[in-house]
C-alpha cells in the first residue's frame, strides 16, 4: 500500500480487503488510481489458482488491470456495484473507492463462476486466453479450483463488498445517489432510442402527440410546426408538475435527434443545442428568468466542448434537460398556475360529461375568455384540446386493457359519437383505434 495517500487511508484499505475476505472467502482486491500506471504485483496477492496464473504473464496482468479500472469508473457512474465478466471468463465485481467526492480507485470482488466447465465452456476460454501461451493442463486444473456461486448470492456479495467499503471510506453518498439516479435516466432514454428503433425496424406510423402515449412512436423533424407545438407542450408539462409526462414527451424529441443523424457525434451535438435553445426562447417567453437559463446554457455548451463520444453525450443529455425542467418547474407563477390545477383538475375528474369552456368556467369561477387566454398561455395547449387529450388517453387505455367495443369505449372516453371518435383518433393516432388495439396486442405478445 505504498500508494496510499495517508496513513488512514492505508488502514482503511487494509480493512476492506480484509473484512471482506475473511467473511465471504472470496478473492478482493483494491487499486489506486495513483498507481494505474506504476507496475503491480501481477497477482501475488491473490487467492484465486486461476487469477494467479493468468496474470503471471505480462498480457495478461495488463488485461485483467485495464478492465479493473474501467469497472471502477462504471462502478463510480452507476453510483453502485458494476458486475462484469472479466476478459478469462469469471466473473467479478467492482465498487468505487472514495473519500468524501474524491475518487480514489476501485476495490474489486469476486472471482467466481457461476457454471460448470463443460466442453463448450472450455473451448470458449482457451480461445480467451490462447494468445496468453499458457500451458493448458495447468490452466484447466486452476479454472476447476475457481468458487462456484449462485447467481442470488452474487448481489449479496456485491453489496457486501459496497457497504464495507462506504463503511471505511465515508464517501459522499449523496454523491452516488445523484449518479444512481442520472444512470436510470440515461437507461430510461436509451429504452426510448431502443423502442424507437424497432419501431422504424417494423415501419410502424403511430405518431408522437400530446398526452396520448404511444410506445415505439416517432417524430417527422421535417414538420418544423409541429415540432415547436410539440416544445411548447413540453413547457406545459413541466410547468403543470407533469414530470413523467415530460419526459415521455422530451424522450421522444431525444430519440428522434439520436436516430436520424446517424450517430454523427457532432451532428447530433449541434441538434441537441438547437433544441436546447428552442426550449429556453420558450421558457423566457412563459417567465421564466434568463439570467437562470443563461446560467445553464453557459454551463452545457461548456461541457458539451468536452465530449468525445455518445456514451458522455447520453449523461450530458439527461444531466441538463433534467436542470432545464426543474428551472422551468419552480419559476412558474403559482398565482397563475392555482388557476390552471384547477382546470386540470376539473377536466380529469369530469371527461367522461359533457364540457365545454363554459361548464368549466363556470366550475372555476372565472369569465370562459380571461380562462381560455390563461390556459393557452400557461399550457400551450387550449382547453378543448387539453380535454381531448385525456380523453384519448383514456380511450388507449381501454383499448389496451379491455375488450369493449368501440362504441363502448366512445362512450367511456367522453364521446357520444362513435364515427366521430374514430375519426379524431386516427388524426391523432395516424391509424385507427382497431388498428391501434391489433398493434398493441402484437406488441405485448412480442414482449
């Protein structure tokens, strides 16, 4: 532990290899960032027969250390243990070694295998290693001494490994719970670019609208119109509180830029401020504060400078759209905004009635045109076509969920007539609700 940056350190280091050890009897190992480009032991230290052999050669060593560092950086971005398969085939684990928010290393854990060696399994692995010039009886015989663990316990002893190590280090966890977060986030639109591309993969033509959610849908960028209606409506779902409708909506517009500029780093960059700057013009035309997003709009083109792959621009993405909407969110006027929630409100719980503006003004109390004017200003959205979009929202979900006939669900969504539901569906939709409902059912039958 020559590496160590203090004497505490190096104690609290020495705790965690050896706790851990002697309750799981399991292999630990820790490495510094210090030392990543010092030479190291080669595994002397090391319990595993099979770890030990493979890094007694120079290759070898490098490997399995270049793969060590890079878990503890995914460790570090996921802000929990990384599980990997290391390049001889075992598996392992990785926690990120930290004081306060200062990243220190990596300890990793593990070493074990989670199947039996058979004859397939053994011509996978001697194609790993056979560059290593290994010999091969020796390896075989190390490999069978390797533990062998459940694949429920290997969670187990994952976090085992992170809450010693939390334990001895006291690191900021706030820290790693901001990066737990912003990995699901990431996760959550690299699931919208997935659903996305399977959806072009099969020619799908449902369209991106409002609150009705359609899974594996699309945006046409080349309507410029729309897409502005559409960031306008993103606005409006931020400022209602609407989170999850929010980023459903933003989701897509982020699938959309991702996929059609195929995968051009800075393409895709230059796309991802335009929007940025189109949301923003908005939001100072809603109130917003320029001086606020004027902050954040220096901060990510700063940031964004630095990037050099897609893998930095997906944590970019989340990290600054997430900023955009809780800036947006808590300058709204709640004067305002009280009258708003209260339409909303109305709308939800009554859609399935008769409405006009006039029934809800009168619900509200307020004149229907300083209502009309406020809403649309507020929202982005009128009245009316607020009220629609619930009402399709809800007719999806019957769709989807049931086996009412259209009339039926016409009726359950607000609609007296049903030739005219069809109708407004498919404008919304691009296909009719039959042919949502068989889309849906093939879909989850996929799934």
């Amino acid at each position: 532990m020559q590496n160590c940056s203090s004497d505490y350190n190096g104690y609290a280091f020495h705790r965690i290899v050896d706790f851990y050890t002697i309750i799981t009897d399991l292999d630990c190992e820790l490495f510094l960032e210090s030392a990543k480009n010092t030479p190291h032991n080669a595994g002397e230290n090391v319990k595993n027969p099979f770890c030990r052999l493979i890094r007694s050669v120079p290759d070898g060593e490098l490997r399995c250390r270049y793969q060590i560092y890079k878990a503890g950086r995914q460790a570090l971005d996921l802000g929990e243990p990384y599980v990997f398969i290391c390049h001889a085939g075992l598996l392992e684990w990785a926690v990120p070694l930290m004081r306060g928010r200062d990243y220190l290393g990596v300890v990793v854990g593990g070493r074990v295998r989670l199947w039996d060696a058979d004859k397939g399994f053994k011509e996978e692995l001697r194609s790993r290693i056979n560059d290593l010039n290994l010999d091969w009886t020796a390896i075989q015989q190390s490999f069978d001494l390797v533990a062998h663990l459940k694949p429920d316990r290997v969670h187990t002893a994952a976090q085992l490994l992170f809450n010693i190590t939390c334990y001895q280090m006291e690191p900021d966890l706030s820290l790693l719970q901001r990066q737990k977060k912003l990995w699901n986030k990431r996760s959550h639109l690299a699931e919208e670019l997935s659903k996305q591309k399977k959806a072009q993969s099969q020619g799908l033509s449902i369209k991106t609208h409002l609150h009705f959610k359609k899974k594996g849908s699309k945006i046409n960028r080349d309507n410029k119109p729309n897409i502005e209606q559409i960031e306008k409506q993103l606005i409006g779902r931020i400022r209602m509180g609407e989170i999850s409708d929010a980023k459903e909506i933003l989701n897509q517009i982020l699938g959309d830029i991702f996929l059609n500029e195929n995968q051009e780093l800075n393409v895709v960059k230059a796309r991802l401020l335009e929007l940025l700057t189109s949301v923003g013009r908005i939001a100072v035309q809603k109130h917003t504060p320029g001086e606020d997003l004027f902050e954040l709009y220096q901060d990510a083109v700063q940031k964004l400078q630095q990037i050099t792959d897609m893998e930095g621009l997906y944590s970019w993405t989340v990290e600054i759209f997430d900023r955009l909407m809780n800036t947006i969110y808590y300058s709204r006027d709640q004067s305002k905004f009280s009258i708003v929630e209260l339409v909303a409100d109305y709308l939800k719980k009554h859609y399935t009635e008769d409405i006009n503006i006039n029934n809800v003004a009168e619900a509200v109390h307020y004149s229907p045109y300083y209502l009309s004017r406020l809403f649309k200003e507020e929202i982005g959205l009128t009245i009316i076509e607020y009220l629609t979009e619930i009402r399709l929202a809800a007719a999806r979900n019957l769709l989807e969920n049931t086996e009412l006939n259209l009339h039926q669900i016409a009726l359950r969504s607000g609609y007296q007539d049903q030739s005219y539901f069809s109708r407004l569906f498919k404008k919304h939709a691009g296909i009719s609700p039959n042919e949502y409902r068989r889309w849906w059912k093939t879909k989850h039958k996929q799934n």
